[in-house]
C-alpha cells in the first residue's frame, strides 16, 4: 500500500479536529448572517483581529475566491454582502459547513473539492478578491501558489491572506522554552513527524517571509499593507508576541 499524502493525512486530522468542534470549522449562525445582511459583518483571516473593512474592494457583484476557506464563515459573511462566492477547499467537512450554511440561508455558492497545492481549477482573471486565511502551514511549497493566486486574480483584484510566521513551532508546549529551529519539515528532521503525529497536529510546515512575501511580490502581487496578530491563546498571545500576520495584496492592472 502506497503512503498517504501529507495532504490526505491533513484531510483526516483537520475532520477529526471539527468532530471535536475545531472553531475554524464552526460555521456562521443564521443571526451573524441576518447581521450581515445589514452591513453589520467582520471576517477574520489571523486568530483575532477582524480584517479592516478598508481592505475589501467593493463587494456587490464582486467574483470572490475563498481559498482553502471553507467552515462557513467568510464566505457566508461576503455573500451577505453582496458577492458572488466560489470556496475551495480539500476537507470534505469544511465544504460540508459551507453548504450547510448557503441551504439554510438560501443563497448559492460554487464549492469546489481541490487540493490548492495542485493548479487551481479556474481561468484566467476569474476573481476580483481571493481570501485566503491562515492554512498554508499545512502545505509544504507555498510560491507555486502564489503564482496561481496571481494567475487567477482580474487585473486589480485584491488579495487577502493570513499567514502563519512560525514562531509557534519552536516552542514548547508550554511556550516558555525555545526547543527548535525552523524551517519545521519533517523531510530535514524525521522525528518532527513521529511529534506532530503524537499531538495530533497532522503535517505542518513553517515558511520564511522570503516565501510568505517574497513569494507574493515574485508572482506579480504588490503589497498594500499587513498587521501582525497572536495565537489568541497561550503564553505567547499573553505576551503579546505576534505569530501570525494578515497582508493585503494587489494585482496590477
């Protein structure tokens, strides 16, 4: 029997995560919907700090991309809004949310079962927004999708993504002790995938900014601003300690 994919190995601890009430796998409730039918919404791509609604390009009618963003919650929000919503997704369960969430409210979305580590199954110029919260820790090279980010993006559309800096993973449990170096990838160190196995963490991976950011600028992005946020939990989020930042891009026109 072959191997499995880290992919398809991530597939299987994220489902097992939302079994347990993962809350990026909790989907929105119908009144944080009717709130947003009013203009009364916020989305988050980092554990705690709303996107500014400065950030969005205008929303009616917009073709937005919700990349590996499903569990019912940006997309729904940016339907209320106004736009017209495609979500991609490789977790079964996290498209399961997102329709669960459009039945119930009534609207449609295109969803779509993709591995975004693979071409992206769009045309060209496809989208106005692509969203993407933090989930490229659980994919190993992350500039090939940047350049399909690009590739899809309308000239002038606008990008939105949460990134996942890799402070968390030199920690120790408690946070208190820096235990190891980066890049984590079990392909340099065997052990990190028998630890990760054990903490039920599925197949994670750090990324440099030479990747996160210079990865977006050598696929033609440029980058409009970014803020830093923290786990929302733990000593380090006590601390005040930034492990993740949000950043919004542009494609030029």
């Amino acid at each position: 029997m072959s191997e499995k994919s880290y992919q398809d190995v991530n597939v299987e601890t994220i489902s097992r995560w939302i079994e347990d009430g993962w809350e990026w796998g909790r989907p929105i409730s119908h009144e944080e919907y009717l709130r947003a039918k009013t203009g009364d919404w916020q989305i988050l791509l980092t554990p705690t700090k709303p996107v500014p609604r400065t950030w969005f390009p205008p929303l009616a009618g917009a073709r937005v991309l919700g990349l590996a963003s499903g569990g019912g919650q940006q997309m729904p929000i940016l339907t209320a809004a106004g736009a017209r919503c495609t979500v991609l997704d490789y977790t079964p369960a996290q498209l399961d949310a997102e329709r669960l969430v459009a039945g119930r409210e009534g609207y449609g979305i295109e969803v779509v079962h993709a591995d975004m580590t693979q071409a992206l199954p769009f045309s060209d110029a496809s989208f106005d927004l692509v969203v993407s919260p933090v989930s490229f820790c659980y994919v190993r090279e992350v500039k090939p999708i940047w350049h399909e980010v690009a590739r899809v993006m309308a000239p002038g559309a606008t990008l939105l993504s949460g990134l996942d800096l890799g402070i968390n993973y030199i920690v120790d449990d408690d946070e208190r002790l820096i235990v190891r170096g980066l890049p984590l990838d079990h392909r340099a160190d065997p052990s990190l995938a028998a630890m990760l196995a054990r903490e039920d963490s599925g197949m994670q991976f750090s990324h440099s900014l030479d990747d996160l950011l210079g990865g977006m600028l050598h696929a033609g992005l440029q980058i409009r601003d970014l803020f830093e946020d923290t786990n929302g939990e733990g000593r380090l989020h006590e601390l005040g300690v930034p492990s993740m930042i949000a950043v919004r891009a542009e494609k030029p026109r």
